[in-house]
C-alpha cells in the first residue's frame, strides 16, 4: 500500500510562536519528498503534524482523501523513524522490530515473515538475536528502519534519522534508503538539513523558511532555478556568490548587469532593469584567467584543494568576495592577482525582496 498525502492551509503555534503559517502541500503516492531548510523552519513540527505527535491547529491533512487530524497516531497508516533510534535497549533486535506488530495483535506467523523480510531486504539478518549496546550506529540505524518496514505503513516518515552518523556511514546510509524506497516504491518524506541528503535522495525537494515554503520543485530544478535568494543561499556547496547590482541597461541577448567594476551580460528580460539588486552565481559559473584578462580581477584570499577541483576565494578591488572553481591541481597561490571570467548566462538576478527574476524564454 502507499498514501497521498494532502497538506491544506495548515498552521501551527506554540503559545504565542507561529511555526507554520497557512502551508498547503500535495504529495502524490509514491514519491519521495524532502522537507529541506535550517534548524527552527517547521519541518520537523510538519512531519509530527503528518504522524500525529502533533496537533494540527488551523487547516486539515488528508491521506488518500480521509481526513486524519482526529486520528491517533498508531491510526493513521504511517511509520516514522527517529534520530535517536528510539530502540528499547534490553529487547534484542528481533524483538525491537517485532514490538509494534505485537501490540495490535499481529499473528506470530506473520510477524516472524516480516521480520525476515524486513531483516534480509536490510542487511540485517546477522544481527536479529543481538541487543542494540552491540551494534554499532549504523546497524543501529538500519534497526530502527526495519522496525517501521514491517508495519507494511503506507508511508513512511524519517525526521533527520542520519544525523547521528559519520560522513562516510551517511553517504552509505543515503544510497541504501534511496535503493528501499526502488524496492518498496512507497510513499516517503524526508526532513534534514543538509542538502547532500535532500538532492540525492528526493525526487521533489520542499524548501522551507521561516514559517513557510520557499520553493518546490526536483533537486536540479532547486538548484539551477532558485525562486527566492534564500534557495539560492542555502542550497548549493559552497554558497552561491551574491554581488551588489549598481546599474542595469538592456541588450540584444539580454541585460546588462554592472557589480561595480564587473559587468555581465545575463539572460533575463528588460523587467529586471531598475528592479534588480542583487547578483547570483555559483562557484563552477566562474573561472580563473590571468590577470588582465576576464571580465575583472581580483587578488586570492583562500584556497581550498580538495583534490579534484579546488575553490578559489578572492576579492575584488571594492572587498566584495568571490568564490571560483578551478579544476584539478592548482597552482595558484594566496596572495596572488588573478582575473576572473563570468558565465553571464548562469547568473541569477533578484529583487529587493530576494525574488528571483525568471530567464527570459529563447526566441526561436
């Protein structure tokens, strides 16, 4: 079974505190959503709301078109997994995944069935007669998934469950769940802070900011189309350069943008001309060139190797920063005077409110 799961002007407030403020969200059956944003958005309270951990205090959440704010959590046709696992310590690990199908009287055939299916699909099935003080964070982990696997949910909620991880178990972690999400094609939501998780492992990222959704759309929509400065800020590694806009004129292929002694020529429509403050491009839209050469030069700061590439830190004569990306081994230097060419047809332009300003559509 999976769930479509229909989020309707939904608000939220603790005492005096608005969390979430007339969100509405439509999840189809079977897709995989992350809720993305920085700590105290309202994903976590968002996905509790889904559960049933929270109450729901304006709006309604449907799931495959039945209401649910009345329903109690074990109710509800959802699974969620935790950051803390959650497991209970003196119960083996069979017994762990076993408890949930125990207390709504679950037939032991049935339950032993799910267990082996669930514990096989994982990994885990070394593991079933082990306590979890044995297992290490990872295993742990897995443990927890496989408790709300065999409830056989119709969806399936995780609230930042790789966060207690290292990097290099994380990365694996994310490849296991996005391979269980291909095998159990089932409906899941995601919510993290970190953005390596969100566009690897959704198919449609939810960016949320301040009480509300910034953006929605798959992960190279969120990143090559940003709607709002936010978006464009906070996803991406490293940040997306913002440079201050002083002038703007149109052109044939489109608008002329002035950052001080920087100008580019981007593709956005005669709109943005005495609207646009601010300039947006990533670290891979610039590249380092002699000095003289490029659209302005600048003098380097920092340098990060990180082996394959390199992102080159540097400041332009007015002390605005850029960050470039130099491919390979470098043999720049700190200190040293480089110019720096801008892919003006990879920029972003936005208004004093952080609204992105669309690209103009290519005349044929």
């Amino acid at each position: 079974m999976t769930a479509e799961i229909d989020i309707r002007n939904v608000s939220k407030r603790f005492g005096s505190l608005t969390v979430l403020e007339d969100l509405s969200l439509k999840i189809p059956a079977h897709e995989f959503v992350v809720f993305l944003g920085p700590s105290g958005c309202g994903k976590s309270t968002l996905l509790r709301m889904i559960a049933g951990l929270e109450s729901i205090d304006i709006g309604e959440i449907f799931i495959n078109g039945e209401p649910i704010g009345h329903l109690p959590p074990g109710q509800r046709g959802v699974a969620m997994v935790f950051q803390s696992y959650a497991l209970y310590p003196h119960m083996t690990v069979r017994q762990n995944m076993a408890f949930g199908l125990q207390n709504i009287s679950v037939s032991s055939k049935v339950i032993a069935e799910r267990v082996a299916n669930a514990a096989r699909m994982l990994e885990i099935g070394h593991l079933l007669d082990r306590k979890p003080g044995q297992l290490s964070g990872g295993q742990r982990q897995r443990v927890a998934i496989g408790r709300a696997v065999v409830k056989e949910p119709n969806a399936f909620l995780f609230d930042e469950p790789l966060s207690n991880l290292d990097a290099a178990l994380r990365a694996r972690t994310r490849v296991e769940l996005a391979q269980l999400h291909q095998r159990l094609k089932s409906t899941m939501i995601f919510v993290t802070h970190d953005q390596m998780e969100a566009m690897t492992l959704a198919d449609r990222i939810v960016v949320m900011n301040n009480k509300k959704i910034e953006q929605i759309g798959s992960p190279m929509d969120i990143y090559d189309r940003p709607a709002t400065r936010f978006v464009a800020g906070f996803v991406g590694t490293p940040q997306m350069n913002f440079l201050n806009v002083t002038a703007l004129a149109t052109e044939p292929s489109g608008v002329r943008v002035e950052c001080g002694a920087l100008a580019v020529v981007a593709p956005f429509d005669a709109a943005a001309v005495g609207r646009a403050t601010m300039l947006g491009i990533r670290a891979e839209s610039v590249s380092v060139v002699r000095d003289g050469e490029g659209d302005i030069g600048a003098t380097i700061d920092v340098l990060e190797r990180l082996g394959d590439r390199s992102l080159v830190h540097a400041r332009l004569a007015d002390g605005q920063s850029v960050v470039a990306n130099e491919a390979g081994q470098t043999r720049l230097k700190v200190g040293e005077r480089i110019g720096l060419r801008f892919a003006g047809d990879k920029a972003h332009l936005f208004d004093a409110d952080g609204v992105a300003f669309h690209v103009r559509e290519a005349v044929s």
